[in-house]
C-alpha cells in the first residue's frame, strides 16, 4: 500500500491522465460490429497429442513404443483382411502424433410454444502420423462432416 508521502512521481491517478487523452470514463463508441445471425452458435477446437518413442530390446526380441525395428512394410497395402479389422503382422505402425481440427455451427431453426428445433453441422480433420520402422513412416489423413437435426421439447 502506498502513503501519500511515499508514493512515486511516476504513479498517476486516473483523474491527472485526462489532461493526456482520456478525456471521459465512458467507454469508447464502436465503428465497426460484428455480424450477428440470432440463435448462431460458431465453434472451433484444435489439438495435438504426441509421445516419444521408449522400446528396448532383448537379444532379437522387440519391446515398446516406437521401436525402429518394428516393421510398416505392409502399412501402405490394402487388403480384404484390411477392412474386417485384422492388422498383417509385418505393420505395428505405432501412433507418434495425432492432429485435430474441428469446427461446426448449431443454428436454431424454431423456437416457439411447441419448443426448439436446432440444426448443426461440423468438420473435422484428423491427421495420425506414426513412428518411423522398417518400410517407412506411415501417416493417414481423415475428413470428416456431420449434420445434426434436434428437438427439444417445451
């Protein structure tokens, strides 16, 4: 807490920078707004994850994430087995990182006695990049898009 007698030239009250410029307490008017659209809600998210690699090995045996001896030979390659969820064993493809962007909307469509109707789309991007092996780094990219109706009653 500063004294009267101790306070510091240099610290000015409100009051003695009118003089200076600030010539009002009101706020400031605004030139320029930003576009409105009732019942608009706009969002976006974006987020990384990533891990480094900790393996060991012992004698020709295997261990851990990111083992460069892991081998994404088969990574690139589809397969029937591929879409039944089965995984060849000569593709580990440890995730390393993982990207996403998301952005959407939710609009409201009605709003009234018989309550609220809304629609909402988004997108989403996701990016996988996976450690490095033998047969290369394998990465993937997914674009995704979404639309939503709801009701909520009353």
């Amino acid at each position: 807490m500063w004294s009267s007698h101790t306070r510091p030239e240099s610290r000015q009250s409100y009051d003695s920078l009118s003089s200076v410029g600030c010539r009002t307490r009101q706020p400031l008017p605004t030139k320029c707004r930003n576009a409105e659209w009732e019942g608009l809600d706009v969002y976006a998210y974006a987020g990384m994850e990533e891990v480094n690699a900790n393996f060991f090995n012992v004698g020709t045996t295997l261990f851990g994430l990111g083992n460069p001896g892991f081998s994404n030979a088969s990574c690139l390659i589809t397969t029937p087995s591929s879409f039944a969820g089965a995984t060849p064993l000569d593709c580990i493809a440890n995730n390393q990182r993982l990207s996403e962007l998301t952005a959407g909307f939710w609009q409201n469509v009605y709003k009234g006695d018989y309550g609220r109707v809304t629609f909402g789309a988004q997108y989403e991007y996701i990016k996988r990049k996976a450690f490095a092996g033998i047969g290369g780094s394998p990465s993937t990219d997914n674009n995704i898009v979404m639309t939503s109706v709801r009701y909520y009653p009353f």
